[in-house]
C-alpha cells in the first residue's frame, strides 16, 4: 500500500485530475503491488500525463504559471482559456483551488467579478439536489465544499455578494443547498457591519506611506479633538542624516503640560508600536512623561459613602481659608495623563530609525522651546532600525535593558 501513497502525492504533487489518478491506479492494480510493470505504470503514466497537461493545458497551475504580466484583463483570459479548452469541466475544482492560490498574485482578491468568473466554472443543472435526502447530506459534497471556500475568501476580503452571484450559485447548486445558504447570510450580514464602525477608513487605503502615516497618526490621536497634525521633511535641518518625512501629532494641551514639568525631568520615546489600518500595518512612537501624582491618585481616589453622610463637621465656605478650599480641589486629569505615564506627543516617520526621531525631537523645540531643557531617553524596544550586532545584544539581554542612545540637551 506504500506505493498507492507515493503514487497519489506524486499525482497531486503534478496536479493530475481524479479521473486520471484512477485510470494509473488501476492498470497497476492488475499487477499487484511489488511487481516491476506496477513501477512502469507509474512511472511512465505520470510522466504522459504531466506532458500531456503542459501540451493540452490540463494541469490547472499552467494556466496562470504562463502568464508574464499578472493583472486584472490576465487571470480573466487565464479562465476563459480554460472555457474554451475544458469543455467538458473536467479537474473543475483542482483549477478552482489553483485560481484562488493565485488571486493575490494577479490582485484580484477583492475583486467581485473575478469571483463571479470562479463561481461560472462549475457546471450548471447536475448537481441540484432533487430531494431532502440530498439537500441534508450535501450533493456534490466536494463542489459545494470548494463553493464555501470561494465564500469564505470573499468574505476574509470583505468582498459582499450580489445579486447575479446568488443566481449563478442557485443553477449549479440548487435553491436550498448549504452553499446558497452561507451567500445569502453573507449578503444579508456584510452590508450592515460594512459602515458600524466608528472610525471609517477608505476603501481600499491609500498605498502612500504617507498617506497611510497621517491616517494613523489621525486615528491615534481622535480622543483629543484639539489635536494638530504636522508633516516634518528631515532634510530641513542642517545636521540631519536620516532624509525622511515625519508625521507628527500634539495637542495643546499636550504643550501645556509639557510646559509645566520641572526642569531636568527626563523624557522617554518610546516605540515602536503597530496600529493596523484594514490590512496595512504602521509603525509609531510616543514622546511619555513620567506619571504625575496628582493624576494617579485622583484616578484612584474613590468617595467614601460614610464621609458623604458625616454631617458632624460641616462648614461654611464663607468662614473658611481660601489657600484650604482650592487645595481640597483637584483637577480632572486629562485624556493624556494615564496610570503609566503622560503622553505628550506621538508620531510616524518613514524609515523608523533612531536618527529620524532625533529629528522629530528638534521639531517639537520649535513649537515647544522648553523641551530643549529635559534629557530625552530614547527606549526603542522594537528590531527596527539599526541591526544590532550580537555580543552587543547579548550584553543588553544579560543587563535587562534595551535603551539604545541618551541624549542630554545643552
């Protein structure tokens, strides 16, 4: 039996079709398993018929292998070839499985009418269920099996069925087929999860690294309205060695609060994070404070229900020291000063190097004058960057730390 199994990858690994597996295996079947015409058999059918599938275009993968530049009008010849060459729709669902593999190389994977160019491949009034006994133990199993895996990657793509699809499904598999009715789930579910969420992105996202770093910076930054985003070129300053763009984002009241931090309090920039835009990833870093007490202990503070009924100590606002009433008063802590640390500003640049954020931080002393008098620790914890050389990691990892360069302002 281990030759039956050597011989079925084999015919996978060619990509041959069930009928002709069967027709191999069988002729080795009259000789038995060790005989010397079984090994011929296979060895001379599988060859045939790999040649054959280059020369007639029976091998699904040729199809599309063939093809020198991968676009849109391409992967829909490659399937019109195979209309008119398969006429008969045989190994209709080994090409099926090869066209999806290959969508993503071609760009088609959100497309809806190369889907519906997929979907027309299976053949049209031979597998509609006749009665319940083949509607509950799916006809065609194999058919309707690949139809839900062409479902299933529209719907990874966020690709929503229309109308015409549902009536190409329904003549190849019936009206009340498990196939139809994953469609019409999706067709009734897709459209209305489509726009709930709150912070709508276009579609598709823009492939300008730019354009998709100031989306990111836009969404990072919405809980605080006021806040301005700035596009920065490195090149404008003088000592600059990393020529890059640099999308920054501050709030003003991320200024004031800047402002407000005792001298020599050191600063921390950290990164670089990932917030994912649909299926585009961006990197950021954060300028971070340390965490104020005030904030801390307001955030923590919970009232005592006993003290709000205490009525044993009342006083008057009339009678008592002004100095005593505003201390018992603290401000709401805003959306920046969190249990971790404040957050005074974030950004996004092209490269994500160490030298590209040495140029945000002269940015920011332009608009921020004090920030020139506060050592800037730079804590980038994430492998992009510089390559880091390995007796130099070794050591950072033996040392638990990763702090990569402290610059001291004058």
């Amino acid at each position: 039996m281990n030759i039956y199994r050597h011989a079925g990858r084999s015919f996978k690994s060619v990509g041959l079709c069930l009928q002709h597996r069967n027709c191999i295996l069988k002729a080795c079947c009259l000789h038995g398993p060790n005989s010397l015409l079984t090994h011929c058999h296979l060895t001379t059918g599988i060859a045939l018929l790999k040649k054959l599938g280059e020369e007639s275009g029976l091998l699904p993968a040729s199809y599309f292998e063939q093809e020198n530049q991968r676009n849109r009008d391409t992967f829909l010849e490659a399937i019109g070839r195979y209309y008119e060459r398969i006429t008969h729709r045989r190994g209709h669902v080994e090409f099926i499985y090869s066209a999806l593999s290959y969508m993503e190389q071609f760009g088609v994977h959100k497309d809806l009418e190369a889907y519906k160019r997929i979907m027309d491949i299976f053949p049209k009034g031979k597998m509609i269920p006749t009665n319940v006994f083949q509607t509950m133990f799916q006809h065609y199993p194999k058919q309707q099996h690949c139809a839900v895996d062409i479902l299933q990657k529209m719907e990874d793509n966020g690709v929503i069925p229309d109308r015409e699809l549902e009536i190409i499904m329904v003549n190849a598999f019936g009206n009340t087929s498990f196939a139809v009715n994953k469609l019409r789930r999706m067709a009734y579910w897709m459209p209305k999860f489509r726009n709930l969420s709150p912070f709508p992105l276009p579609n598709p996202v823009p492939m300008d690294t730019l354009e998709l770093a100031k989306l990111a910076i836009q969404r990072i930054t919405l809980p605080d309205l006021q806040t301005q985003i700035e596009v920065y070129k490195a090149s404008e300053l003088e000592d600059a060695i990393d020529h890059t763009w640099i999308v920054s984002g501050q709030s003003v009241v991320q200024k004031e609060l800047l402002s407000k931090l005792p001298p020599g309090t050191a600063l921390y920039v950290e990164g670089a994070f990932r917030v994912w835009l649909r299926n585009m990833c961006v990197h950021y870093f954060i300028l971070r404070g340390e965490t104020t007490v005030r904030s801390v202990e307001t955030m923590n503070k919970k009232p005592d229900p006993e003290e709000a009924d205490d009525i044993s100590h009342l006083k008057s606002w009339i009678l008592r020291d002004p100095e005593e009433i505003e201390h018992e008063v603290e401000a709401v802590p805003t959306v920046h000063e969190q249990e971790d640390g404040t957050i005074l500003g974030c950004c996004a640049t092209g490269s994500s190097s160490r030298d590209s954020l040495l140029s945000w931080i002269r940015f920011l002393e332009k608009t921020n004058p004090k920030l020139a008098d506060f050592p800037v620790l730079f804590t980038l914890k994430s492998p992009l960057g510089e390559v880091v050389e390995l007796p130099q990691l070794e050591e950072n990892t033996k040392n638990g730390t990763e702090e990569r360069n402290l610059l001291e302002k004058p």
